[in-house]
C-alpha cells in the first residue's frame, strides 16, 4: 500500500465511523428497539387462543418474511408517496427496518416462549398468579435466556442491512464510502474499509451477545 | 408455622383434634373428558380439616387428574368442588376465572418434578407468591420464609439457584413453596416420583411431620407404606372412579374390591 492509498485510508476513516456513529449503529439500535416491541407483541397473537389474532399475526409474519427487505424499503420510501403518504428517509428506513425485525424477531421469541417448559406455567398458576403475570415474571425471564443468541443473530443482520438505506439516501456507513468512492475513484479501496468497519460493529455486538448470554446463564447447569 | 397460625384458619381446633364432621374438601360428581376420553367418571371424596387421603391406582387412572382439578390446574366438566364450607364451585355451569383463582388461594400444590423457577433463588422461589400475589409485607414473608427453610435444613441454600440442589433438595423448597402460601388444603403429585431412591426418605419424612402437625392433604403417591403410615383414609382410583376408600390398614390388607386386590398384588410382587 503506498503513501496516497494509506492517506486516503485514513482521511475517509472519518466520515465512514461518523455514518457509522450518526447513521448505521443508531439506525440499527432504534429499530431492533421498536422491531423487538413489535415482535413480543406479533408471538403472543401466535399464540393466543383467538383464531384471528393469530391468523393476523401468521400473515404479518409470512408477508414480511416473504418479500426482500429491498422490496419493502422502496414501497415504503418511494411507494406511499403515490398514495399521499411522504416520510423523510431516516423515518423511512426505522419504520422498514422495524417491520422486517418484528416478523423475524416474532418467530423466534414464540420458539422461545413455548421452550419453556409447561410446568413452570403451571407452578406460576399454583402460586395464585395471572396469566400476564405468570407471563412477565416467569415465563418471558426464561424465555429470554434462549432466545439471546437467535435475536443476536438478527441484531447483527440487520447492522449490516441498515447498508440498505443508502438507496433510499439515509447518510450511513455505505453511503459515506460510496460518495468517498466516487469522488476519488478507489472503489476497492474504499468498499474494503466499509465492510472492515461493518466487522468491527459486528465484533463488538459478538462480544456483547457473550456478556448478555453469561449474565442470563448463572441460573443454568453447566 | 402450624395451621393454626394461618390468618384464613378460623376455627381454633387443636391440629388433628379437628371433629370429624367438619369437612374441609367435599367433591360430588367430578368429570372430566379430553377428547373423546372420559378421565374421571364421577368423583366423591371428602377429606376433613386435619386429614390426610392418599390416593392410590395405576398410571393413567385418574388419580392426578383429581389433584389438578381441586388446585383448578384442569377445569373440570362437572360436578362441585366445596372448600373450607365458603367456596362453592359448580363445574356444570362453567365456572369463572374468579372460581379457579379462589381455588387456587385456598390450597397448594406440591409437583412430582418440582417445578421450581429455575431463575430465582431458593428464597425467592418460596416469597415469590406471598409477596407478589398475596402482597403480603415482604420482611414479614421472607422472615417466615426462612424459618421454613430452616426447618428443612436449607437454609445455607437461600440464595443458591435451583440446578445447584439435588431433586431432595429441589423437592423440599417445592414444599416450602407451598407452605408458605397458607392455604387451608395440600395437594400432593406423586412427591418422590421422581427422585432417586436414597433421597426419597427425607421427603417422606417432612411429609409426614406436617400430616402430624395437622395439615390437611391429599396426596397421589405410590408408596403404599407410607400410604399406611401417614394417611388417615386411602382411596383406590382406577378408570376415573373411587373403587375403593376406607381405613388406610384395612383398604391394603384386605380390600374388598377385586380390582383393589389385584392392584396392591402386583405391587407387591412386581415379579
């Protein structure tokens, strides 16, 4: 690598971690945050008794599961405009991103709450409580502890699908690579420094997830 | 903590001494399907404050179903459940949740895998209903709390979490659990079922303590000896009916039914 290469390197540095600090991480945080909500709300529909909060919430899911997040942002982004409806690209995105997230993220926290053995249902009921509480108090802690290392996974995916909302001109990490790129012409360069920034995030979300996991794992044998 | 103690318990009876009319549990008719399969064809049993019934019969029989109907576990399809001559439940015309959860606060349930949370401490296994269901003061509960654990020998594993204790162990906080609810009735679900065998003992033992201390139980088991020892009258379920009750000492020498005979004979000549 020659002196240009290494400065251009290094001075690009700048705005791609500023994408990345004012645009990917907050982006990602923001709709896993709302994404996770919708998706609690999405597993216990699939679960409930009543035929149509289920159905609804199965159809949310196949729908969102069966069309490319790509799809979705530009319907969202360059669709509703059509019908009336504009939202400015950083709303856009939270609000594609958020969707896709909750049918994910619902899947796997109904996997989790039906792990849960169904004893523990029934020594909650035992003990006088409701079904909600017997829910937040016994059900979901548990449910949590099995479900970190699946909705990591989804965590770490979306960080890097947040690339996606360069197309709908939210200025993240690619987009400031992509324009860094394109002014000096070092697309090898420069897409290379995107994606090591990428696996830097990626890196530090792993090691959180082992952090999360060790927490949540000291009322299980090992 | 006695019986006596218990806010709920009204009537100032020596524990054991209690008259033998004044019934606690009175069962008439339960039933109950799944499916096509009628479980429990029509069920009377009474047990009177401070008594124990054991109930005995082949896997499959019914026998825990009966429990987990009377701790409204299973919603029964008829028949009525009496508590305590102050809770009535009508299974014909189905019940409310107020019902259920009324039979829930007036007895408690000790399960054959022990069932405890695996995510809190012993401690907080045992205050978790007293406190945040019952909202009973939580420096009060926690004082109680320990005593009973104290009395069964664990109190060094307050704070240890579930997976750290054996099933003995693990199955005397589900006891403690259940105590320190206060109920007026304690159901028991094959307690030893599943533990290993040189630890069935202690459980036993406690078991037995409280029957003597004059709780009121009813109790699925398999151990016949202990049947004997500890309770007061031994019904015999098989197919979902009451083929045979009475004297714990007479129902297992000399039961009067065939089915009874044949039943205890396999179990004691297993092969």
């Amino acid at each position: 690598m020659n002196q240009a290469t290494w400065d251009l390197f290094l001075s690009s540095l700048g705005p791609i971690v500023l994408g990345a600090l004012t645009g990917t991480i907050p982006l990602a945080l923001v709709s896993f945050a709302v994404g996770l909500v919708l998706a609690l709300l999405l597993a216990l529909m699939r679960l409930s008794r009543r035929r149509w909060l289920s159905w609804t919430a199965r159809v949310y899911i196949s729908i969102v599961r069966g069309t490319p997040l790509l799809v979705q942002l530009f319907v969202i982004f360059y669709g509703l405009p059509s019908l009336g409806v504009v939202i400015d690209p950083w709303p856009s995105a939270v609000f594609a991103f958020s969707i896709n997230v909750g049918g994910y993220a619902a899947e796997v926290i109904r996997a989790a709450i039906l792990s849960v053995p169904k004893g523990q249902w029934e020594a909650a009921y035992m003990i006088g409580m409701s079904h909600r509480r017997a829910l937040t108090r016994i059900i979901l802690p548990q449910a949590a502890r099995v479900s970190v290392p699946p909705l990591s996974n989804t965590f770490i995916s979306l960080v890097k699908d947040t690339s996606l909302a360069s197309l709908i001109l939210v200025t993240e990490l690619f987009r400031q690579a992509q324009q860094v790129a394109a002014f000096s012409q070092e697309f090898m360069l420069l897409y290379l420094e995107a994606a090591l920034v990428y696996w830097v995030i990626c890196l530090a979300l792993s090691s959180v997830q082992g952090v999360l996991e060790k927490r949540l794992d000291r009322y299980v044998a090992h | 903590m006695s019986p006596t103690d218990r806010p709920e318990g009204t009537d100032s009876t020596a524990p054991g001494g209690a008259p033998a009319a004044e019934a606690l549990l009175r069962v008439r008719g339960l039933q109950k399907s799944f499916g096509p399969n009628q479980v429990l064809q029509s069920i009377d049993l009474t047990v009177a404050r401070g008594q124990v019934l054991a109930l005995i019969g082949p896997s499959g029989s019914g026998k825990t179903t009966i429990l987990r109907c009377l701790n409204g576990l299973e919603l029964a399809d008829g028949g009525t459940i009496d508590l305590a001559g102050e809770l009535s439940v009508d299974f014909a015309t189905a019940p409310t949740r107020n019902h259920l959860s009324a039979l829930r606060d007036r007895s408690a349930m000790v399960f054959q895998h022990y069932n405890l949370f695996p995510h809190k401490t012993v401690l907080e296994n045992v205050v978790e209903g007293p406190v945040i269901v019952q909202r009973r003061p939580k420096a009060e509960v926690e004082a109680e709390a320990l005593a009973l654990l104290e009395r069964v020998g664990l109190t060094a594993k307050k704070d240890s979490y579930p997976f750290e204790l054996s099933g003995g162990q693990q199955q005397r906080v589900g006891i403690v659990r259940a105590l320190a609810l206060r109920p007026q009735l304690l159901l028991f679900d094959e307690p030893t079922s599943s533990l290993d065998p040189e630890l069935v003992g202690d459980v036993l033992r406690l078991i037995k303590e409280l029957a003597v201390e004059g709780w009121s139980m009813v109790i699925v088991t398999h151990e016949l000896e202990f049947a004997r020892e500890v309770a007061t009258e031994i019904a015999f379920v098989d197919g979902g009916r009451i083929v045979e009750h009475g004297d714990p000492k007479q129902v297992l020498r000399d039961p009067k039914q065939e089915r009874t005979r044949q039943f205890l004979h396999r179990l004691l000549f297993p092969f």
